[in-house]
C-alpha cells in the first residue's frame, strides 16, 4: 500500500529549543514509520533575514545533526537541505505569479517579523509563505505535522494549491496540518504568556537543545510560576500549566498521573523534577548528534543522499507545472 506523504521544515538557526521538539521534531520522529517522509532544513527562508555568511553554514549543519540525533532515520525518511533541491526556488517563482499580494498581508507572523526587523524588511520576508507552499505542493504532501504558530501558512499553501488546481486543471494535492494535541505551543519560561522562541533577548526563556544539564537546571528554576500553592494543569496559570505541559510531553505521563504525583507537593519539587525529566529527554540526543558531527563527512554523505532523493521527486512535480503553465 502506498503510504501518505509527510513533509514539514525546520529554519537552519542556532538555538533550537524544546518548543521546536515538543511541537515538530519529537512528532516527525514517532510518525515516521506511517508515512513517506520529507524532513527539510529550509536554508532559504532562513536568508529571509539577514544571516552572516560562516554562522549560516554551521547552523545548517548543526540542524540537520540535530535532525538526526533526534532520531530521524534514513530508512524512513529523506533529509535534506531545502537549496540543494532547486525545484524549491523555481516552484515559488511560479507560485509568486498567482498569489494575490493581499493574501501574504494577511499572514501573522509577517506582521510580527516585520514589525521586529523595523526598516530591514525584504521582499523574501514578505514571500516567505510562498516558498513554504512549495515547498510542500512539491512532494504532494498529505499531512504537515507542525506546531501552532505554522497553521495559517499551511491554510495558505491550501489556497495556493486550490488556485493553481482551479486554474490550470489538478496538479496539487491539498495539505493538511498535522498540530499535537499537546505541544502545539510550548511557551516561554520566564515570559509564559508568549511562546518559547529563538529570537527571545532573554536566553533563559528558551531551552535549548543543546543545552548543558546545569543550564537547564538553571533555567528551569528562574522559571515564572504565581503565587498559588497547587501544581495542577490550568490555562489561566500560564507558568504553572506550561512546567506541567513540558513534563507531560518529555514524560508521556497522563494529567491525572501528574496531578496526583504531585498533589502535596511544592513548585520547587515540580521545577526540580521536570530539570531532571528534561535533562533525561535530552541527553541521548546530545550524545548522538556529538556522534554524527563528530565523524567528519557521515552527516554530509547523508544528505547529499537527501538530496537526490527529493530531487529526483520534486522534479517530477515540477515538469507537470511547466506543462501546465504552457513553459513546455
Ligand atoms: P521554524 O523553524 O520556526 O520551527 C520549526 C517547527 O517548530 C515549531 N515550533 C513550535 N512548536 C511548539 N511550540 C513552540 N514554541 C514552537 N516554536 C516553533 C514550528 O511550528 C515548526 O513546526 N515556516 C517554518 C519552516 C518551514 C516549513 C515548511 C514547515 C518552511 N517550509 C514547509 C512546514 C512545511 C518555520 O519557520 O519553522
């Protein structure tokens, strides 16, 4: 039976953190075997904003290893560097020539970028949502397992697709976004009303993936909890209820589990526990992504794998488009 197709992204940035687990790369690692895979490092919508050229380079590298060590397989999956394949480009460009302008005004996280970036805003920051519609019609992608803040872009990519399908006759499958019941948006530690980001100014807000024991320990002590006494899952206590979210997800314990496990129980006790619950999710992708990037040329060997295997499928989507469009 042929399996459906997964595809989803990751930007080639440093400090990837638990938000970027939780929410995608822990769900792309355990569905994998379901599915026909494409996991994607997406170089070029990382150059949306201005990268130093070196840095660039070895975050590439960095999570693409990260990838890897999280678990991701060859066996059932394709990893690969999104500008290595270059269908990716020439597919957006067609897709620019029937986007409406107004419908990227509308996306969200523009807006936020945007406003962050000030006078610095480029045409690609704007085009963004496009190469990621792509980016996914390229591989006739059923399911785009995500966290939260990606939803709109995947329901544009839908639009997209819907448009060219309407206008020039089927070529696209229609995408749906795949969000974890839990996790789909882990928040900050020390800002818990705002979600766990790179760009945070305040380093202890995020977990990073690469963190040191100690710095995780650190961390998830200064966390924002209140003032209230009882450890229980409640949206309206935002600290509390994103500590107890996190140690849901890295343990796989049930709420009733973890209510009663620290029923009596202090906040320190919970910080101290979820540390080391943490820590204990993290460690063996520490010790493997040390592994693989360790061996000089096996990540590289990998991906030029990747490569070829994604290329040999988004070419085939492509020509169709040429074919369509009347440019062949
Ligand atoms: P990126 O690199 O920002 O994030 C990678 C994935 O991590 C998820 N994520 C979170 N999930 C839960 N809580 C958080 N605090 C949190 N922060 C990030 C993101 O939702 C994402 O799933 N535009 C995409 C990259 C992309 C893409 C694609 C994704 C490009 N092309 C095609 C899917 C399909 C992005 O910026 O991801």
């Amino acid at each position: 039976m042929d399996k459906k197709t997964v595809f989803s992204g990751i930007q080639a940035t440093s400090n990837q953190h638990l938000g970027n687990y939780l929410g995608a790369i822990k769900n792309w690692v355990e569905m994998q075997k379901q599915y026909d895979n494409y996991f994607c490092v997406v170089d070029l919508h990382t150059v949306t904003v201005p990268q130093d050229p070196d840095t660039l380079r070895a975050n590439i590298r960095e999570v693409a290893g990260l990838l890897f060590a999280a678990g991701i397989d060859e066996d059932n999956s394709t990893v690969f560097i999104q500008s290595h394949v270059k269908a990716h480009s020439e597919l957006a460009w067609l897709l620019n020539c029937i986007t409406p302008m107004g419908w990227l005004h509308r996306m969200t996280q523009f807006k936020e970028k945007s406003e962050k970036a000030k006078d610095e805003v480029s045409v690609g920051l704007f085009d963004y949502p496009v190469l990621q519609a792509a980016d996914i019609l390229l591989y006739d992608t059923n399911l785009v397992p995500v966290g939260e803040d990606q939803k709109q872009h995947v329901e544009l990519c839908r639009d997209i697709a819907q448009r060219f399908n309407y206008r020039y006759g089927e070529v696209f499958v229609l995408p749906d976004a795949y969000i974890p019941p839990v996790g789909g948006r882990v928040m900050g530690l020390s800002n818990p009303d705002k979600k766990m980001s790179k760009s945070e100014e305040k380093k202890d807000d995020s977990i990073f993936l690469l963190d040191a024991p100690d710095q995780i320990r650190a961390k998830i002590k200064k966390a924002t909890t209140d003032s209230h006494r009882e450890i229980k899952f409640d949206e309206k206590r935002s600290g509390v209820n994103n500590l107890l979210t996190i140690y849901q997800l890295v343990t796989e314990k049930t709420r009733d589990q973890i209510e009663d496990h620290f029923a009596g129980k202090s906040y320190k006790d919970l910080k101290e526990q979820l540390a080391e619950a943490v820590i204990e999710t993290l460690e063996p992708l520490q010790q493997r992504y040390r592994e693989l990037t360790g061996e000089k040329g096996y990540l590289e060997a990998m991906l030029n794998r990747g490569a070829k295997r994604a290329e040999a499928r988004a070419e085939t989507k492509l020509r169709q488009v040429y074919e369509k469009i009347g440019l062949r």
